[in-house]
C-alpha cells in the first residue's frame, strides 16, 4: 500500500508536468494526496465502463493517458457524460491522475512504445524541438507487407489501418507520432521517411498531405487507431511503475476504448 501523494513524485518523475504541452491538462483530476492506494487500474481514456470496472477491480486510482477534464466543463450534473464519470468515481472513492503530452515525449513514452512495437530501431525524435513522434528504420518490406504487420501488432479497432500509397512501394524508414498528429505531418515531410503513421487524419490535411509528398516523392501514409496506437504504453507504463512502487498491485485495463463498434465495407 502506497500513498497518493508518493504515487504522485513517482509519475512526475516519469513524466514530468512542465514538458506537458501548454493546452494540455495532465495531473490529478480526482482524489486525495494523503489517500491510500493498494491497487491502481491503467487505461488510455476515462469513461464510464473504465471507471466502473476499476471501482468493480477494488482500485483505488485510475491512471489514464488522457485527462478527464481537457476541455472547460460547466456543468458536472449526473446526466451529463463528464458528471456522470465524476459522480461515479467519487462514490466509489476513486482516485483519476493522467498522464498526456508529459508521457507521450518522455523516455519510454507513448510513442517511443509504439516505434518499438513495430520493430523500429536507431530511434530518434520526429521534431527534435518538442520531442514528440519517433524516427526509425526497420528491415526493408513492402508497404502492404508492413501494413499487415502493423495491423497485427496493434489491438484490434473496427477501424483497423489504412494506408495511402503504393502497395508494393519499398519501405525500411519510418516515422510515426502515436494519437492524433496531423500537426507534424508537415515535419514528416521533411525526414526522408518512407512512411509516416499517426492517428485521427481529417480528409484535407490527409489530401495535402498526399499531395505533397506525391510531388517531392516523400513518404506513403497510414492511419492507425488512437487508442490502438497509445495502449501499448500501458503495459511498458505498468513495468515501470512495478519497479518504482512495488506495494501497489498496478492491472491495466482490456477495455477497449476506441469509440467506433464495426466497419461496414459495400
């Protein structure tokens, strides 16, 4: 058994707020520093069936990578989608800390965990200025060979992976940034990668994107699950935890959390 408070100097020690971005909202949303805590629970979003089957599993912390409150609430009745988790973990003495843009460019970080799922070595940062996203080489395969692959290393999402570009194209340079990241698509551009993979692409920043890279013969794209793409963090998150606080019994959470249920193709 641990106290919250410790937990805590041990997640910012992992990762560590002020690298958080400035829109960001990561650290304790719900809880009691001086709280014990015997059994926390790992997940990537915080909602209702997460909280419930962490309240069910005897948690007594939800250790999420998205933060439950981001955006500005105003109202927190139990009809409301927001309110209705908050009431939920209150009555089930719940403890809610997250970890965001503070572990996803920390070392052993979200997205480092996701290069290393896909067997990319020689690891180096997408945008050295920020830290965010990951760069490496893999044994040169096809770009249909390596989507397969892709799509068997990641948890299974109705969205599976989809993918711009030549089937049979020659990939072994890779680039990637786990969670939404058309924000650096244009700094995937600039890297001489192969391939660029990242979540949550809208139709025109994908278009240009596609556009461009025709025109500079830069890289193919893929579109990966958001939740597929940052679970894999929880596991490595869960190892380090062990080590740095071993009396508290640390699960991660099977739910899946991906918000769309079935792919229906004509």
């Amino acid at each position: 058994m641990a106290i919250l408070k410790d937990l805590i100097h041990s997640f910012d020690a992992l990762w560590p707020p002020a690298t958080a971005e400035a829109w960001d909202r990561p650290g304790l949303m719900l809880g009691n520093h001086d709280a014990q805590v015997k059994k926390a629970m790992l997940s990537v979003d915080i909602t209702l069936p997460v909280v419930i089957e962490a309240i069910d599993q005897e948690c007594d912390l939800l250790l999420s990578h998205h933060p439950l409150l981001l955006r500005p609430v105003h109202e927190l009745g139990d009809q409301t989608a927001k309110g209705a988790i908050v009431a939920a973990a209150i009555r089930g003495d719940l403890a809610v800390f997250a970890a965001h843009t503070n572990s996803d460019i920390a070392e052993h970080g979200v997205s480092e965990a996701l290069a290393s799922a896909l067997n990319m070595k020689g690891l180096q940062p997408l945008d050295p200025t920020t830290g965010h996203g990951q760069v490496g080489e893999i044994a040169e395969q096809s770009l249909l060979d390596f989507a397969r692959f892709v799509a068997k290393a990641l948890p299974a999402s109705a969205g599976g992976v989809r993918v711009a570009g030549d089937p049979e194209r020659k990939i072994s340079k890779v680039g990637l940034v786990a969670g939404a990241g058309d924000s650096f698509l244009g700094a995937a551009l600039g890297k001489g990668v192969d391939l660029f993979i990242t979540s949550d692409l809208r139709h025109h920043p994908a278009q240009d994107f596609i556009e461009a890279s025709n025109a500079q013969g830069g890289p193919a794209l893929m579109d990966i699950s958001h939740w597929a793409a940052e679970w894999i963090w929880l596991e490595r998150a869960q190892s380090q935890l062990r080590e740095l606080q071993p009396d508290v019994d640390w699960m991660v959470s099977d739910l899946r959390t991906d918000p769309w249920d079935f792919t229906v193709m004509q």
